[in-house]
C-alpha cells in the first residue's frame, strides 16, 4: 500500500474524484494543506510552484504541450519530488501499479473500457458547468466554499490572508461563470450582493435554462441506472463511477443544490453519500453494458459530444485563421470565442484546448476498437455519437 500526498481542496470535484479512487484502490492518502502543518505545506507547496514553472509536473498518460494546461488544483506525489495531475490519469496510474486494487479501474474489456471513458469524460467536462452553476447560481445564498477552501489554507497562509481568501475567492468564481459556460439572463438577481451574483454577458446568451435542464437530466439518467444496478457499469466500482461522484457530490457543500439532488435523485444522492463513506472500497463483481444506460448515453449525446464537436470544429478554424490565444485568457480577452447551440439553445464560448485533447483521445479510442466491439457500441450508442466518434481526428 502505498501513501499519496494530494494537493487539493475539497471543493474541487476532481480532488474529490481522486480520493475515492484512491479509497477503492486501497491506497491511503493525506489531502494538503488541510491535513499536514504549516512548515510541511510551505515546503511542498514551494517544491510543486518550482515543478510547475519548469514544466515538469506531469500527467500519467503523457503530456501534450499545446494542448494541455495545469489546474490549480489538485496535484498528488507519492515522494513529495514528482507531481502529477489529471484525476483520469490517477485512474491509469493506479491499475499500472496494482498493490492493492485486483480489479482496475479501467475495465480490461475494450468496448466497455471505452463507454467508461467516455462516461468519465462527459462528466469532467461538461458535469463541471453544470455544479459549478449549481454551486454559484441556484446556491448563491447559501454555499460554504469559501468558508470552507479558507480553512483548509488556514494550515498554510497566516490568519489575515486565509480570512480574506474566503471573501475573495467566491467573487473571484463568481466572476468566472460566463467562462464556465453559466451566463445569467437580463436582470438576474441571486438574492445576494451584486459582487456574488454570477453575471451576464453583452452577445453571450443565457445558459441557465440549459444547465438546469441538463442537470435534471442527468440526475433522472443516474436514476435509471442506479435503481437497477449498484454502479454505472455494473457491481462494481470504476472509473465512470468516480468521475460522477466526484462532479454530483462536489454540491454536498452548498446547501440549497444539495437539498435538490436529494430530491431529484434520491436514490443517486444515498449512492454518493456510499461512495464518500468509502463503502465502494473492495466491492468486487461483474463489469456490463445494461440497457439502463440507455438514457445516461443520450444525455452525454445531447450535451458532451454535441460540445465537443463544436469545440473542435472552432479550434480548427481559429488555427487557419491563426489564433495563438485560447482557454480563459482567450475568454477574458474577447479571442477565439465561437457560437454554438446545445439542447435546441444557443450558447457562446472561447475554444479549450483540452477540450480538443480529449476529443481527439476518444476519437482514437474509437477508431483502435475491433469491428465486432464498434458494431456492438453502434447499436447502444445515440447514432450522432457514433457518427462523431467515426471521423478520424487526424
């Protein structure tokens, strides 16, 4: 068994993802700055700063310079030297140093490898607009995460600035919502002063209609799912589990979001509260393709895959048209911004890289399966996804 050292806020649903890997894994873990002391944060704080500036921290499954960018958080090293990033790599990771954990993460079988990927990645890239907005939208008055994100840098930064850090960081997030795809309608009022009230954007339409809706539909997909199965791909825990979790249980924290999982999703929030008690550790069993996917691979159809297509499509043009400048600088600066509609609404957007990154890897994931596993995923994929996966990303 092996000790990770995870730099990480609690408030991060991809922070959260790795400690629940890590819990089915069976590896222990400790979550820094909040569970280690001052000096010792100082130290690896200082250690991951210089790794980051000299583009040496890494991800498990390789690096690609002009696509990918750092997080802010969270970061893990097993000696406090090497740091990695990227909560779908610890997956990989993981099952490449299999101490503990006998069954991977990742499904061994091929075709059901690549609907986990494909379930892990809708909700890190599109699940994360959707808490977010859940988060700083419909829990505008009662969310802890600055609260709560100060407290645990108490353990690193004196007093005064953790203090501070908890009434400049929700209007620091806040002010990022267009970016994150949740742009307020005319006139919007949060309940809360002006500074915490995610805000509109001249020529972005608003996208609150559709996240709410898109969230809904998710949680009822989970629904279908878990009320006939224990996990999204059968008796046992995997990656697609850990990335939902890590999304859904993020608004654990923010009060009014919370109550609304619980009501919306009953069976998937006591699902989540499982997961977050570690009751997923050790479970073993078989790994299916069940029809009660079904609606969970429309959505993903509906939202990711429609997303990504656009994303991509908007990247290559900004490329002839020579654009250097992409992801949030490229928001802030009014660059490499496109249009595009999803669920029959409109919505604006600067290109992500990684976004590109990401769909080209399952392209290519799509295209190294054998003919007989396409064929089978053919018949249980939306046609559109199938359809999109099929264009070489070359």
């Amino acid at each position: 068994m092996a000790n990770f050292y995870l730099w990480g806020v609690i408030a991060s649903p991809y922070q959260l993802k790795m400690q629940a890997l890590l819990d089915y894994a069976e590896h222990s873990w400790s979550r820094c700055p909040a569970q280690s002391g001052r000096l010792s944060n100082m130290a690896l704080m200082l250690k991951l700063q210089h790794a980051k500036r000299m583009k040496k921290v890494q991800r498990f499954t390789g690096f690609t310079p002009e696509l990918d960018e750092y997080p802010s958080v969270p970061f893990y090293t097993l000696d406090k030297k090497t740091f990695y990033y990227d909560s779908s790599s610890l997956a990989y990771h993981l099952d490449q140093h299999p101490q503990c954990h006998e069954a991977p993460l990742i499904p061994e079988d091929p075709l059901l490898a690549f609907i986990c990927t494909l379930i892990d990645e809708a909700f890190d890239e599109f699940g994360l607009y959707m808490v977010h907005h859940n988060r700083w939208v419909v829990s505008a008055q009662t969310n802890l995460m600055g609260v709560t994100t100060a407290e645990e840098f108490s353990h690193l930064l004196p007093a005064f600035i953790a203090s501070k850090m908890s009434e400049k960081l929700p209007k620091r997030q806040v002010r990022r919502c267009p970016y994150l795809f949740s742009v307020a309608p005319a006139g919007f009022d949060a309940g809360v002063e002006p500074e915490l009230t995610a805000p509109g954007k001249d020529g972005f339409p608003p996208t609150h209609d559709l996240l709410n809706q898109a969230w809904r539909k998710y949680l009822a997909a989970l629904e279908q799912v878990l009320a006939k199965q224990p996990y999204l791909l059968g008796d046992r825990f995997t990656l697609a589990d850990a990335s939902a979790y890590g999304q859904l249980s993020m608004n654990f924290i923010d009060g009014v979001a919370n109550d609304l999982l619980a009501q919306l999703a009953p069976v998937s929030h006591n699902w989540l509260r499982s997961i977050e008690r570690g009751e997923h550790k050790g479970v073993r069993g078989a790994l299916y393709l069940s029809d009660e996917l079904q609606g969970l691979l429309t959505v993903i159809d509906e939202t990711f895959v429609s997303l990504m297509l656009q994303n991509s499509a908007a990247h290559t043009a900004a490329v002839a048209d020579g654009e250097t400048l992409y992801n949030e600088k490229a928001f802030d600066r009014g660059r490499s911004l496109y249009a595009g509609q999803l669920m029959g609404q409109g919505f604006k957007a600067a290109v992500k890289t990684f976004q590109v990154k990401v769909w080209k890897d399952l392209q290519n994931s799509w295209a190294k399966l054998h003919a007989s596993d396409r064929k089978t995923l053919g018949s249980q994929l939306p046609e559109k996804t199938v359809s999109a996966l099929s264009v070489s990303s070359l």
